[in-house]
C-alpha cells in the first residue's frame, strides 16, 4: 500500500464536523434555553484558553423551564459515515447529543450520555440517535445517513442544577 491511499482512506474514514480551537468563534452556535417556553435557564457557550467549547451555565425547573442547550448549523453530506466521535469532558452529569437532517423538521434525533468529569471520547452509532420532540420519543426510523444540517448538545435533567460540558470536536466515522 502506498503511503498516498493510506492518507486517503484515513481522510475518507472520518470528516470534522465542529474542531474547536483558540481562534473559534463563539457566535457559531446558538443558545436556546427554556426562556423560549416561559422557563428561567439561562447558559452560554464560551471558548476557553485551551481552545475548548464551553457549554455552561444553570438550569432551573421553575416556571414550568427545565433545559438548556447549545446548536450549531451546518450543511453537511454524512452519507459515507455511519457514526459520530465526540470529545468531551463534563462534570458527571447526563446530557444529550442532538442532530437534525433538516432545519425545518420539528423532531430531532438525539443520544442520551452520561460524562464521567474526565476527557472521553463517544462513539454513537447513527443508528442509535432517536426521534424525538419536546421531550417525546416519536415512532418513526432513527437517524439515517444522508444530509445534516444541525448538531448540539441538551441538559435537561428534571432537576435545578449548574452545569459545564467541555467540548474538543464533533466528527463523523466511517
């Protein structure tokens, strides 16, 4: 094998979704709390000195309110991969990994973790991605390869409580 196809095929294995990095733009995601629903959480997503995204703040079950969470638009053809790799680092608590194939579908898809307060890497299988909307599961297939035009990350946890997940970069796997 020349070194030319194994470079290539290392390429066409996986394709960077979101790379954070100390030169990243904070204004490339989008925050939306349960304000839009009468709630009082509130949080932001920052870059830190490391080059990390920082999503953070606090959610609160008041007012009926109960999540947080962070979005990013794209326009991407994931039809070659099967999965996405995402590195992290939260502060123990459960969150979720949020895609949608179009921006204007009223569901989403998404994948319930658990962080463990260290760096960690996650496989999630497209297959594993759920419909989902407003808290509901839906009856209809998972994710399936094809276009993507959203990723994010949910807190929404039934509890009041502070939070902070560390984000490195998102990317797709074959």
């Amino acid at each position: 094998m020349n070194l030319f196809f194994i470079l290539t095929f290392a390429f066409m294995s996986n394709f960077m979704l979101f790379d954070f990095n100390e030169k990243t733009s904070d204004n490339l995601w989008r925050v939306i709390d349960d304000v839009v629903m009468g709630g009082i959480s509130s949080s932001k997503i920052t870059v830190n000195i490391n080059g990390h995204g920082v999503f953070s703040g606090h959610v609160s079950t008041q007012n009926n309110g109960g999540f947080s969470s962070v979005r990013h638009q794209l326009k991407s053809d994931v039809s070659k991969f099967s999965s996405f790799e995402i590195k992290i680092k939260g502060d123990g608590k459960k969150y979720q990994f949020r895609v949608k194939s179009k921006l204007n579908e009223y569901h989403t898809y998404k994948f319930d973790f658990k962080t463990s307060g260290e760096w960690e890497t996650l496989k999630i299988p497209f297959k594993e991605l759920v419909p989902t909307f407003r808290g509901r599961l839906l009856d209809m297939p998972h994710f399936q390869k094809g276009v993507l035009e959203e990723i994010g990350f949910l807190i929404s946890n039934k509890v009041e409580e502070d939070f902070k997940l560390e984000i490195d970069y998102i990317k797709t796997r074959s």
